[in-house]
C-alpha cells in the first residue's frame, strides 16, 4: 500500500537549472497537493489539483509550474532554479475537498 | 498574515505527565481544524481533528479542544510517551477552500523518560 509517492527524495541543483519532482498516489484521490516547508516554518501551498486537466495556483507558486494529465500523477516543474527555492517539498492527496491530508514523505532540494 | 499561530516554537515534558500543544487562528471562515505529527525526514501524518460544531474531539490519548470564541485550539496528550516526541502543526481549512489547509509553524515536543 503505497500511498503518495515522492521523487527524488534529495537532489541539489546549480542556479538556472531545472527539474521535475514526481508525485504519484494509488488511492485514486482526485485532489493533490504540493507543499513547501523552509526551516522553522510551516507549510505552505504551490499548487493544487482538484481532478485531472485542472490545476490552480496556492500561495506561493512564483518559479513552478504544474500539469495534472491523470489522476495518479501530479509533478512539480522548476524551470530555473533559484536559492530561494532550497526547501523540503511534499505533495499530498485527499479524495475530495475536506478531510485530512495524506503526505507523501517529502523532497528535500538544495539550489546552489 | 499569519492566519494559524503556534507561539511556542518547543516544548518538553516527563513522561507520563501531560502534554498541551496551543494554536491560535484569526480567520474566522475557518471549520475545520487538524493536527499534525512530523517526525525528522518523513512527511507529515494526520494526527486527530475537529470540526466547528464540536468543541472537543478524542481519540486514546490524544484530545483536541476548540473555543470558537477565543478562535484557539488545543492538543492534549495523556500520557505522554517519548514516542510522541515530533514536531506538531497546526492546521486549518474552510469549506471553499478546496481541501487546502494553512498550517501554522509547528511546536517541536520532546518528551524526557
């Protein structure tokens, strides 16, 4: 029982790099998240899918990009890497708009 | 604008005595609460919650309290246990927000045998 799955769960980038961090779930939910926690903070939202070929924007989305094409996958692009960007990503999923969230166990990105 | 606040960034107890983990919101759409547990390196995993129309909700050791008129809420844990050392957030959610919860900070227990 996998659950969300996360990938890479540590990577370090150089500035003006890009990458895609993969975010799978098998619980057939239709709502997924992405979220950032820096140090000593709470989390806070990128991106939000509430079904397949539909996404919005959280929070703080400035520097990511998104794409929802099925209901299992949910990656989070970064097209050029910044510092500011250095955080622990988790994506999670709920099956409908209320109730808990489950966490994936998170990506740990360092932009050098 | 921090709209979910955990004020106390840490705080240790004794095993066996009880533990009380505090949070403050200010926006009052808000009808949903939660608390999460998060140990180092792993992500975070629902813990209990509660909803507006309830003032408190408990599951074993852990009981979650709500004062809508305060706009406070509060985790207890009885007894403690030195598992229950992890960090705790707060969080919270209303009914448009499609699922999207605000988290506050967290509070780091550390629970002494």
């Amino acid at each position: 029982n996998a659950g969300v799955t996360q990938t890479p769960k540590f990577r370090i980038l150089k500035i003006g790099q890009s990458m895609t961090l993969q975010c799978t779930q098998d619980m057939n939910h239709n709502y997924m998240y992405w979220y950032r926690q820096d140090p000593g903070m709470g989390l806070k939202l990128i991106y939000y899918s509430v079904g397949a070929g539909i996404t919005d924007k959280g929070e703080v989305p400035n520097g990511y990009n998104v794409s929802r094409s099925t209901t299992e996958d949910f990656p989070l692009r970064l097209e050029l890497a910044a510092p500011s960007q250095t955080s622990v990503y988790f994506c999670a999923s709920i099956p409908s708009g209320t109730g808990e969230l489950f966490f994936g166990e998170g990506s740990r990105l360092t932009v050098l | 604008d921090q709209q979910v606040k955990q004020n106390s960034p840490s705080l240790s107890v004794q095993e066996g005595r009880i533990s009380i983990l505090n949070c403050d919101y200010t926006n009052s759409m808000f009808d949903y609460f939660l608390w999460y547990k998060k140990y180092p390196a792993e992500g975070p995993t629902f813990l209990i919650s509660i909803s507006s129309i309830k003032d408190k909700n408990e599951d074993g050791r852990f009981t979650v309290f709500l004062n809508k008129s305060a706009k406070h809420l509060s985790l207890h844990i009885v007894p403690s246990q030195p598992g229950d050392s992890a960090v705790y957030f707060c969080a919270a959610s209303d009914r448009g927000s499609q699922g999207n919860l605000i988290f506050g900070k967290g509070t780091k227990l550390s629970v002494k045998p």
